[in-house]
C-alpha cells in the first residue's frame, strides 16, 4: 500500500470499474462455487470454500528443486495507514512522525532486519520523482536502523501508452539511482499487481503497457544497480492471487516478451494475497486451518503454476509482499488474531517447500478507524496510534520466527 493504497495503494481516485467487476464476480461464484474460485480480489461471501478443490494441484515435481535448506524470513510492515481502496475511500487520519517511529521500534526484532514497506507513483513525465515522493522518509529510517524497500507503481494519468512505458523506465532508473545509496534501502518493487486490472486506484494491470512497463523496469533497474554499483538493492515484483484463465496469459506473456534477460535480472517473486478479504470467505469455524490453506494454495500457484510459464525458476525467491486481515463491521480484533497467526505460521513453514525468504503485513495503523468500510481498518493498530491485540501479536510473531 502506499500512501496511497487500498488494497494496498497508490493514488488516483475512482475503483467504479473494480466495483462493477466484483459484483459480477460474486454472480458468478454464487453460480459456480463448485467448480471455481473466480478472481482474486472479489469481494469475499459467505460460505465455505474449498480452495483445494479451486487451484489446479500441479505435482510437487513441478518444482524444479525444494530449497535444502529453509531459508531466513524477514518480516516487515507498510508503516502508513493511508489506502487505496476498491470503493470510496474516506478521510484519513493525520500521521503523526513520532508515535508511528516508536510503534515500528517496538516491532522490530532485536538484532534482526526489519523491513519497511513504501510506495511512489509515476504519474506522467511531469510528476515527481521517487526521491521527492519519499527519500526524506527513507532516510529518516535508514538512519533509525531500518530497511526499507520501494513499490514503483505505474499509474498514468492519461491511461497508459508507449511513452508512459518508457517514462516509467526512466522513473525506477532514477529510483535506484537516488535511493540505492541511502543506509537501508535494500530492494524496488517494479509495478504492483500490474496482472490486476479494473481498479484504478489498487492495481496497476488497469494501465495500458503495464506487462510491458513491468518487464522493461526489472530490466532497467537492474542496469542502473549495476552501473551505480548499488547491487544490494534487489529488483522484483509482485503477483496479486488469481486462479482465472487470465492468468496464464499474463505469465507467458511475461516470458515472451521478458526472455532470458528479464529472467536474469529478476531477483525475487512477490505476492499479495488477503485471507477472506480479497478471494474466497473465510468460515467462521475452522479459521485458522482455512487461513492455513489459503495461503499454502496461494504460494503453490505462484510458484507451481504461473511462475513456470514466463520461465523463472525455483532458485528466484518469493516474498509475501502484501497481506493482511482489516477489522470493521463483522470482523472482529480477534479474528484479526487468528488470521494473522495462520498467515504467519503458513508462510513461515512452506518457506523451504516455496523459497519464501520474506513477509509484509499490511498495515501498521487504520485510515480511520470509525469508518463503516473494512477498506479504513486493516490497521494493527488504531488511526490515533493506541494498539490493537494484533499488534502485540504481531510483535511476538516477528520475534519468535525470525531466525
């Protein structure tokens, strides 16, 4: 998310195109819940689903080699609350530098990283940089001991075409250029959910030349970390979970046009995948296990399924890069809880299966926190900074795992 983001993101108002398409979705589902999932990001109904019986169960064998060893995972946060979202997005709630400083202090895990999760917008040639968006706040917890990573999102203003594309290029070149080398910043996220469209203001995949501003960004900012000698920086992007037919087209298209160089420069894989928020509902008994199962299925289709098809192997790790569970109407902090605690001991275990090496909550406090829409509330803590149980859960998470 962003300063911007809902779901997790960036800017640019509107998300009636998303709305139309949920509610079809929903259609849909209701129609034919036995044989398919349908979209990621529909809205999630009631009922139970069996997400095993949704994702196609390609082989273990697919994978082309487990990790011998499971690798460490670092933990982070998106340390806003500000949000795109798919509906209306309310009023935010002023940030305040100082208790948002000590929350994340709090959370950080003696003697380990801790990473926190930004995001910037290109918006057309005449907006601001990257750098003008967020180096103040990137060195300000670079100094504080904190990492931090960079979601570029691709959000023209006139809809996208061949010269946005090239635009957003020179937008990460220059990211990597002036951030690369702040204390800290150690990764840019290119795009985000670019294989999402229908919601402006969540995903860049409403965009025209999204898959091509994604393969054409990996490419040049790995150029520009190599040529600025900042090879720390590590170059991605994220994978918002899917299980329609559109999927494949957006992976093997990625293979086709990206080849063997974007393979090359791509340095880890992430996905955003929200339990019972964003996909099928979660069941009020057997939560945890269904939470669990969500999860499991989400990392197996990305590196089983999609990730084969634009040829990036098992040896390119995978990040969780956005998920959460917000409170609000008819879902309570302790649910909050549950969900999270699954989510977190999901990843945690299948991190050697799927050579997970990272984990990002979204988010650290509410928009608002008297808002009717879950959308305001995915906070662990409340808009004026006072915790919610899931924070200290979080925290004693964060401590435990990170080996």
């Amino acid at each position: 998310m962003s300063h911007d983001r809902r779901w997790s993101l960036p800017l640019v108002g509107g998300g009636w195109r998303r709305a139309a398409a949920l509610a079809f979705a929903c259609a849909l589902l209701a129609a034919l819940a036995t044989i398919a999932l349908g979209a990621s990001k529909s809205a999630a109904t009631p009922g139970r689903v069996d997400l095993a019986a949704a994702i196609r169960r390609e082989p273990l064998s697919m994978l082309e080699s487990k990790t011998p060893t499971a690798p460490r995972l670092v933990f982070g946060v998106y340390p806003g609350g500000a949000a795109g979202t798919v509906g209306p997005s309310g009023p935010v709630a002023p940030e305040n530098p100082a208790l948002r400083m000590a929350a994340l202090e709090q959370l950080r895990p003696p003697g380990r990283p801790f990473v926190l999760h930004l995001y910037a917008s290109y918006t057309g040639a005449d907006g601001w940089s990257a750098a003008q968006q967020v180096g103040e706040e990137i060195a300000q917890y670079g100094k504080a001991g904190f990492q931090t990573e960079l979601v570029a999102c691709y959000r023209p203003p006139d809809g996208g075409s061949p010269a946005d594309v090239g635009g957003f290029v020179e937008f990460v070149r220059d990211a990597v250029k002036s951030l690369g080398p702040m204390p800290g910043f150690v990764s840019l996220q290119v795009t985000n959910e670019a294989n999402q469209g229908g919601s402006p203001n969540t995903s860049d995949g409403y965009y025209d030349g999204a898959e091509d501003a994604l393969i054409d960004g990996v490419i040049g900012a790995k150029s520009e970390a190599r040529k600025h000698g900042v090879g720390h920086v590590k170059v991605g992007f994220n994978w918002a979970y899917a299980t329609d037919g559109g999927e494949r087209v957006f992976w093997r298209y990625l293979g086709r046009h990206g080849g063997r160089r974007f393979v090359d420069d791509l340095d880890w894989v992430g996905l955003d995948a929200y339990p019972g928020t964003w996909g099928p509902a979660l069941g009020v008994s057997g939560l945890a296990a269904e939470t669990t199962g969500f999860v499991d299925g989400a990392l197996r289709a990305l590196r089983v399924t999609y990730m084969p098809l634009a040829g990036i192997p098992h040896t390119v790790p995978l990040r969780v890069s956005e998920t959460g569970y917000p409170t609000g109407p008819g879902r309570s902090d302790a649910t909050q809880v549950t969900v999270m605690e699954a989510a977190v001991h999901a990843v945690y275990h299948a991190r050697g299966t799927y050579n997970v090496t990272g984990f990002r909550w979204f988010d650290l406090r509410d928009a608002d926190s008297s808002s009717s829409s879950f959308e305001s509330q995915y906070g662990l803590m409340r808009d004026d900074y006072t915790p919610k149980p899931a924070f200290g859960a979080y925290r004693a998470l964060v401590a435990s795992l990170s080996n």
